[in-house]
C-alpha cells in the first residue's frame, strides 16, 4: 500500500507542472490528478479544494523564500551589503524553483487574487528589504530616496531577469540562465543594484570568490 | 455606410481588450467581431487571420515605440543622459499604452511565439540601449560591464513596475500609477538606473523642472 504523504507530494508535482504550463483554470482536477496517478476524490482528501492545492503549491515556493531571504540578511555587514545578498538570494530562489516563473506569470495574467502564502512572502520581503535600506540610509551607504520605491526597484531586476529570461532567448539570442552566463548576469545586476544605492560611506563591494 | 477603416479599427481596439482579458486562445474572432459590432468574416476581410489581428495589436505598441524611444536618444547630451532619457521614455510610453502590461503577461505567459513587430521593438530598443552603454563606456560616463546585461537590467526597472503595479498594489497597498505617486516611481527609477551605470567621468545629473 502505498503511503498517503506519497500521494501529497504527487498531486502537489503535478498541480504545480500543470498550472504553470495551463493556469489555474486550464487545469483540471482530472488533469492533476490523472498526471499524479491519485483517484478522482484525492485532491479534496488531502487539501480541501484545488484553491487549496494551488494555495499549497506557491507555499512550497514562498516559505523557503522568507528564510532564504532572511538569512541572506544575517550574514551581517553594512546595510548596503546586506541588499546585494539579497539580491543574490532572490536569484538564487528562484532559480532553484525553475517552475516558479512561469506559474507566476501565469498567476499576474490572471488578474486571479494572489494565494496568501505567496501574498505573505512578498510582504515579508519586501518589508526586509525596505527596512535595510532605512537602516542604510541612517547609517550613510545608501543614498536617500523613498525606501519602498527604491526596495521594488531592487526587486524589479532579479524578478524580471527570471521571468522574461524565455523571451530574451528568443528575441536577443541570449541565454540568460546557461552556465557561461548565468553567474555574469547575478554579478552584473549586484554590482548595478550596488552602485544604484550607494551613499556617501558606502564601503567598497566586499571581495567575492572569483565568479 | 461605416466606412470599412471604422471597423478596422473597432475590430483592432477589441481585439486589444480582449486578448489582455483572455488570452489569445480565451478570446474567440466570435467574440471580438461581437464586441467590434463588425460580421464574423471582417477578422479575415480586414486581417487575413486571428493570428494577423494580434500581431496588428501588438504593432499599435511596438512601432511607435521604437520611434518613442529613438526620439529620447536625439534630445543629446552624455551617453549617461541619454540612458536616462530612454528610461523615462519606456514608463511613458508604456504608461500611454495601458493595455499593454497584460497584454504582455498573457503573451509571456502563454509560450506562445513573440509576435513579428513586439520581437523587432524589443531587438531595436535593445541594440539601442547597448550601443548607447557601449558610447558612455567610451567617453567615460558609463561604468564598465558587458554592456547587453547592463542593458537588461536597464530595461527591468520599467517593464517590472508597469507589469507587477496591480499586484504591488494589492500587496504592498501601494498604486504605483496613481497621480500623487506616478512621478516619483518614476524620478526614483531614473536616479538608480543612472547611479547605478555612473562611469568614473559621468556629469551632475541635469536639472529637471521639478516632479
């Protein structure tokens, strides 16, 4: 017999292929479960609702990002080297989540209420993120300016860069996420989000093991 | 008698409203020659097919939007300004084209090719960013770095804040398009984008009648 939390983990792989590849209404019940190999009823036996698997997939993905975001912080230095890890971080997120940047975007599109668990992480980090720079700013290396627009210009790179990186391969011919490119695109953006924040006493960008 | 060029361009805004709300595939030639009050063969008669519709919507951004952009590059001065220029030119323009962000998630979000004249705007205005990066590098304004990714990241700032302004809105609960905040999202991205490329001999940025 097989054991139910093997089932979980099955419906929650298929829901999150096929809402990133259909959306949460080209998805079926059917489709999700038919894909995870569970009967007709085990969405509704192990989540509640597919609101409720759709819910628990963007939490796999949002909780993690939290910590990962958090800890990024605590490995201390001036406010201004605390947001360049961040930004790392949030590659680094993302990047090991390959499915997320399409179910976000197919999230966006949808114009669907954005599932609370992912809602919370956006908060959270964002409220990180502002609250580094107003440290930053009384502690002088960051320049002055509205935290919370400077926080979602400092979001906007990493988030774009992932989840336009299909249409620059298309369009510009370059593979943002290939091996060769990959650790050059994170360096470019830390150094530019660095230097776009840098007040009077920034200090120099700490040295980084050769990328 | 209309006049056929009215239901041209009646079939052209439907279609435009209609492909953001749902989708390419969710928007059927029934429903927009409905909404156009045109017969169901005008999409063919005017277009040729549905696929020609939404490439012609997709035109109606993309052309005037390399005109847009080009002209922000000949108002002259540093090769810096001139980013900064472009910049400010990709939030108005995309800002005069409101149904351009979901439209734009729903084609990123569906896989699907990039239509002909959005593929060749985004070529130009890229090619336009690099080489006017690659002119700052030369003359000093502009600081060093592969001058395609320092593009990109250019390019992010305004494309995320355009595109994610409905959920930063009801997550952050923060409108990033309204008239009190427009400018200074604006101003801030401005200013972290030209802090961000500043080359060791970049200029004071310009005075600007006040926000």
């Amino acid at each position: 017999m097989r054991h139910p939390t093997d089932v979980r983990r099955r419906l929650l792989d298929a829901a999150r292929q096929l809402f990133a590849r259909d959306g949460y209404e080209g998805a079926s019940v059917r489709d999700i479960t038919r894909r995870a190999r569970a009967n007709l009823g085990a969405v509704t036996y192990h989540f509640g609702s597919k609101e409720a698997l759709y819910h628990a997939v963007f939490a796999e993905f949002a909780e993690p990002f939290k910590r990962h975001v958090a800890a990024a912080v605590e490995d201390g230095g001036s406010a201004l080297d605390r947001i360049e890890a961040i930004v790392r971080a949030f590659f680094h997120h993302i990047e090991s989540h390959p499915e997320m940047p399409p179910l976000l975007l197919r999230q966006l599109s949808s114009g669907r209420p954005v599932p609370p668990p992912m809602a919370e992480a956006m908060r959270y980090n964002v409220a990180l993120i502002v609250g580094t720079i107003a440290a930053g700013q009384r502690e002088g290396t960051i320049r002055a300016g509205e935290p919370l627009l400077l926080a979602l210009g400092v979001i906007s790179q990493p988030v774009y860069l992932a989840v336009a990186a299909p249409v620059i391969k298309r369009v510009a011919g370059v593979d943002t996420k290939s091996p060769e490119l990959r650790e050059r695109v994170i360096e470019t953006v830390a150094a530019t989000v660095r230097a776009g924040l840098a007040g009077p006493g920034a200090p120099p960008p700490r040295t980084r093991r050769s990328a």
